[in-house]
C-alpha cells in the first residue's frame, strides 16, 4: 500500500504553500479510499511519495487515469487567498491502494524536488 501526491510544478509554489497543498491532497485521497485500504495503509505506516508534473494538463490527465483504473483520487484546487487564483490546481492525491496499481498510473513520474 502507499499513496502519491502529484504536484504541478509549473506552478512554482513556495515551499509552505505546496506543503499545505500535498497535506490537502493526502488527507482527501484517504478520506477518498474505502475503509479496508484506509486501515492496511495506516498499519503499513502511511507510505507516500511526493511526484511532480510539469502542467495542469497532465495533471488533469493523471487524475483522469486514476479515476479510470478506480484507485481513491483526490484533486486539490486552491481557494485562492494567497499564491495562486482561486480554483487553480495543484495537486492530485492518488491512493493509497496496492503500490503496482498506483504505478501503473503514476511510475513514469520524478520525485518533487
């Protein structure tokens, strides 16, 4: 089990600010994901890798995959009060779910740095 946050890179966020982000998209993925996976990645230690992504679009486009290969998804828009536009995206929490379905969506991608 593990879970992966995607960060839009291009955004160029500040350090605080995509945290905050990747926290939103960890937690909603969870909330997201049925009780049985919820409670195997809790007791697996809440494994998570932190991706990075060059555009919205190909942020749009994982999260597309995702939902379509029925892993737990979470899409993060910001509100908008500080960096960036209200409804940017940002991010996309993927799982948690079994690590070889979430690399299947997800393997290609570089750490974030």
């Amino acid at each position: 089990m593990k879970q992966v946050i995607v960060v839009n890179e291009a955004l160029g966020l500040p350090p605080g600010k995509m945290a905050a982000q990747v926290a939103h998209a960890a937690v909603g993925g969870l909330l997201n994901a049925p009780r049985e996976q919820q409670t195997s990645w809790l007791q697996a230690g809440m494994p998570k890798v932190v991706l990075r992504c060059g555009s919205e679009e190909e942020l749009f486009e994982l999260a597309r995959q995702a939902e379509e290969a029925g892993l737990p998804v979470m899409l993060i828009r910001d509100a908008g009060r500080t960096v960036v536009a209200s409804g940017t995206p940002t991010c996309v929490g993927i799982g948690p779910d079994e690590i070889s379905k979430i690399d299947a969506v997800t393997g290609a991608l570089k750490l974030m740095r």
